[in-house]
C-alpha cells in the first residue's frame, strides 16, 4: 500500500516537472477567466485600429502604453477546466483612472453598450469586469 501510494507521489511531481518553459510562461499570463475587450483608438471607421485586450475577472487591470477612445466586451475566455463560463449578457466592465479603482474613468459598459471614452486618444488606464446576475 504504501509502496503504491510512493509511486503516484512520483507519477505526479514528475508530469508537474516535464511542462515545458513556455507553457509555464503561458499559465503564468493567463488568466483563468479572462474577458476579450477590443480596445479602440480613433473615431473616423476608416483609420480606426482595433487591439484585444484580455482582463482577469474582479481584478483591476492596466495595459501600458495603449491609447483608446472606445472600449468594448467581446466575449469571454476560460483558461481552466472546470469554470462554469458566465453568461456574456451578465458581464460588466468600467474604466478608472487609478489603480486603486476610486475615479472613474467611463460609465460602466456591457457586450450590448460600450464604452465611448473620449474623441481625442486617452491612455487605457485601469479597467475591472465582474459578473452580474439579471
């Protein structure tokens, strides 16, 4: 029995030990529940450039060096096994200018209603999602 018990101690530090270094990298930068945002810059359609931008579930995220004028949900992403994936119509988000989540940066926004941050570029600040119930 014990003998047993030694060998899947074993069987499982070494599956732990064989991930390669980039897929530790990978779990380390995915979230295990993250919302897809399309970060817009420009107002006029024709010059407009789109970036995704993936935000951890009720937590406070900033994105260096990204300028916006609009910020959109467009879906969500499970990184885990085993997560029941939220409802995408029960998902808000909000802009705020600080990293302790006290000034306001935009009215909240949903799939159905974005963000429209400002007619001139702004940087991305900080931004939070979290899941409501209807």
């Amino acid at each position: 029995m014990h003998f047993t018990n030694f060998i899947a101690t074993a069987v499982l530090l070494a599956s732990g030990a064989t991930a390669t270094p980039v897929d530790l990298e990978a779990r380390k930068t995915l979230p295990p529940t993250a919302v897809n945002l399309l970060a817009i810059t420009g107002t006029d359609i024709r010059f407009q450039t789109k970036t995704d931008v993936f935000v951890e579930l009720n937590k406070l995220t900033h994105v260096e060096n990204l300028s916006i004028t609009e910020l959109r949900v467009k879906g969500i992403t499970v990184n885990q096994g085993g997560v029941q994936v939220p409802h995408i119509d029960n998902v808000v988000c909000q802009r705020y200018l600080n990293k302790f989540g006290t000034q306001v940066g935009s009215e909240r926004f949903t799939k159905k209603a974005p963000a429209l941050i400002d007619t001139n570029e702004v940087d991305f600040a900080w931004v939070m999602c979290y899941v409501v119930k209807n």
